[in-house]
C-alpha cells in the first residue's frame, strides 16, 4: 500500500515508521523543513524508545521517505492519514481543528484514483462530515471516502502499542474504504488484533470516551488518597484492593499529581465542550477536570507543609519534570503548576529530568537544571519526585541525605517505602499514605 502521513509529528512519526515497518511505502509529510531536513539525516525531533532504529531502519529500506511537497505524495497514495495537531482552542477549550481543515482543503485538488483520507488526529463528532465537505468542495470531481481511525498510544510505549493493540478502530460511511482499511492493517489482523469497524461519528467518539475514562480513573484514586490521608489509610493497598477486581482493573489506579500530557487535558476539555453544545452535559467529565486543574498546585501545598509551612528562601529539589516517564512531552505536567507554585511561594527551584529538561527550559526560566538526582539535592531543604521514572527507583537515600539541607523526601508517586526513607534519616511524605497507615506492600502494576 502506498500511504501518506500529514504530519511528522508524535503521532505521524510513529504510526508511518509502524507502517512502513509492516512493509508500506509511507511518505511522511510536513510544512515544517527544519523538520524534515532533520528526519532525512535520520534525527528524531521527539523522545520515544526504539523510534530512531525503527526510522533509520525503514528509511534505510526506502519504505519510509520525508517531505515537504505533499501534492506529488497525495496524488500517488491510495490512504492519506491526516496526523497534525488538534490542541485546545484558545478562550473556549474546544479542539482547534483549524489544522485538520487546512490538510483537507490542500490535498483536495491532488487526489488522483479512489482513495481513503483518514483522520488519524484525535477530533470531535462530526469532523469527518466536514473534512468530506472541504474536499468535495474544492475538488467535485474527486473519487475518495473519509474514514476515522483514532490513535489509542501511550507515550512511551507507542511502537509496542501500535504492533500489539488492544484493539484497532476503523469508522466509515463508504464501504469501500473498508478493504482499503484492511489492508492497511493485514499484519495486524492476522495476528488477531481485533477490528472494530463501526460509523465515522461513532468511531470519533470512542477516542475522545476513552480518554474520558481513564482521565476520571485517575481523578478518582487521587480524591481516595486525600480521603485515605485524612482517615489514616493507604492508598497503594486501597487501589490493589479494588484493581484486583476484573470489572475494575488494576490500570491506571496510581494515586499521584494529576494527570497531564498531550491528550487527556485537551480531550477531556473537548468532549465537555462537545456535550455541552449538544444539550447533554457530562458531569462526571467536568468534575474530573476541575479536580485535576486543582490538583496540581495541591501538590505544591503538600511540599510546603513538609517545609514546615513556607519555604521562602528556601531551595526546593525536583525529580522529574515530564508528566510520565520514558518521553520528553512537557504539555500541561503536573511538574509546571507544582514549580510555579513553589516559586510564588518564593523557592528557589532546582530540578532534573532524564529526558525533559531540553522542552523545560523555555516552560521553567527560573529554575536550575541539575545534571543529576543528588547534584539537584545539594542543600535543598526538601526533594520532591514529581516523574517516576526509572532512575529515580533506586536512589541512594543515605547520599541524597548528605547532599541536603534538610531532610524532607516528597514522594508524589509512592514510589518508596516510608520505612526505607526513614532508616535513611529522611522524613516522608507520600500521596494518600495517611498518618496511621502501615507501610503495606507495595502496589506495582505495568507501564500506563
């Protein structure tokens, strides 16, 4: 199959190396040329594990090519997947679509045979109804159907989500997209990934439900932690207790700062907007994004009360920056409220993040950037671990102890134990670890 991304992006970028891993010749294009001038000399512009061997491989192979000139791409595919940005619009929180709209007018008059555009970009109900608008209005003659087919990738694990899905969501309202789409997605079929094929509006849908839906997961085992902090329960124990449930899952069920990143906040947000403009207001989702938006600064007042109430002139050390691990996406992190808190509060920030502090620099102008977990404890009164990655698992808190001025550990993600933090002369703060909690075992459950 020949297959044309719009858009060389986080999402563009993965599914057309994937593709072109499954043996399609994929031109991946983009109006940026800084950008494709990068990707040609096999440089990756984001941070996601095994992507720069699964392109350099392709492209090696020539199944994978990098362009600006989208015309000649279009007017030789037989599926353009459209992959650019839907951010939050500005002032009403809806999904600015106005990137959506501009692809689908500028690949209309280059559409040559029968061919599948394909919105691969996280959109509202009804986008496709227009995008097919757009295009038969600038192109009449055109022999084409629009298909939906939201991404379900997590950061971090988007190769290995997109070679193993739970599933694969395919909406049309021409059936003969659907072989087009099949075959798109042989290789997966015939490993029994299942295909869901269903309407386009359905399909639009069910991205933004299951965003939805975890979002208010995770809200929900944060509010379980502030009741368990105020009643002297543990959260780790409360949330492996309900996961162990099948109908509930263990899944997202990580009491922490909030949830950020690229999707959940302007996806949640859209889908309010979406209901509230057609008469059917969704509560649940609200409230989970009120309480999220709130939460974050939350977590700065949790820091300042282990100061001893203010930390005024005091140096606050942070772990982590990105809003999970294993990516260097600082969109809406939970570390960016947290920071800015602190500092009103007048802290001096010094943080470290593996992979973030590249995108942090311009989002954090005050802060001091460490080179290492113990550079970023020297004379801080208190360490907060804000991003649970890895490196930060198996510090040496005897070390860490000795590089601080203080001895406050704010671990926002539970990832030690208070016993272990203790023998270390570190004073522990957790998430929903009340006062009379036992230490209990610890709840680890996979990569979300």
């Amino acid at each position: 199959m020949r297959i044309v991304m719009i858009g060389s992006g986080y999402v563009g970028l993965v599914s057309g190396a994937c593709f072109a891993d499954f043996g399609h010749d994929v031109v991946c294009v983009d109006k940026d040329e800084g950008k494709i001038a990068r990707l040609k000399q096999g440089q990756i512009p984001i941070y996601e594990p095994g992507l720069e061997d699964l392109v350099a491989r392709n492209a090696e192979a020539g199944r994978l090519l990098f362009t600006t000139e989208l015309a000649e791409a279009v007017s030789e595919a037989d599926a353009v997947f459209i992959a650019v940005g839907t951010p939050s619009r500005r002032g009403d929180g809806h999904a600015d679509l106005s990137y959506v709209h501009a692809a689908a007018a500028e690949m209309a008059v280059s559409l040559k045979g029968f061919t599948v555009v394909v919105t691969k970009s996280t959109v509202p109900v009804g986008t496709g109804d227009e995008v097919e608008r757009i295009i038969r209005e600038a192109n009449p003659d055109a022999d084409f159907a629009v298909a939906s087919n939201p991404e379900f990738l997590r950061e971090g694990a988007a190769i290995d989500d997109f070679k193993r899905p739970d599933r694969i969501v395919v909406g049309l309202e021409d059936d003969r997209a659907r072989p087009v789409m099949e075959e798109v997605y042989r290789p997966l079929y015939l490993n029994q990934s299942p295909i869901l094929f269903t309407g386009r509006r359905t399909s639009e849908l069910i991205k933004y439900a299951a965003n939805a839906f975890l979002a208010v997961k995770i809200t929900f085992i944060n509010e379980m932690a502030d009741l368990c902090e105020a009643v002297g329960a543990d959260v780790q124990q409360v949330a492996r207790g309900i996961g162990l449930d099948n109908r509930i899952g263990s899944k997202f069920l990580h009491a922490g700062p909030g949830y950020g990143g690229s999707c959940f906040p302007k996806d949640t947000l859209a889908l309010v907007k979406t209901a509230e403009d057609s008469g059917t207001p969704v509560r649940i989702v609200e409230t989970t994004v009120a309480v999220n938006d709130t939460r974050k600064r939350a977590m700065a007042r949790k820091v300042i009360a282990a100061c001893g109430g203010s930390v005024r002139g005091k140096t606050i050390g942070v772990l982590g920056l990105t809003f999970k691990p294993n990516t260097d996406d600082m969109r809406d992190a939970p570390s960016l409220a947290i920071i800015q808190a602190l500092e009103d509060g007048g802290a001096k920030v010094r943080a470290f993040d593996p992979e973030g502090i590249s995108a942090a620099r311009p989002l954090l102008p005050n802060v001091e950037f460490a080179t290492s977990p113990y550079d970023t404890a020297e004379g801080a009164e208190a360490v907060v671990i804000v991003t649970e990655w890895n490196a930060f698992r198996a510090l040496d808190l005897v070390q860490l102890r000795e590089k601080m001025a203080g001895d406050a550990l704010i671990d926002l993600r539970n990832i030690y134990r208070p016993d272990a933090v203790a023998a270390a002369g570190l004073r522990y703060t957790g998430v929903g670890r009340g006062l009379n909690a036992p230490a209990g075992e610890e709840f680890s459950i996979a990569a979300e």
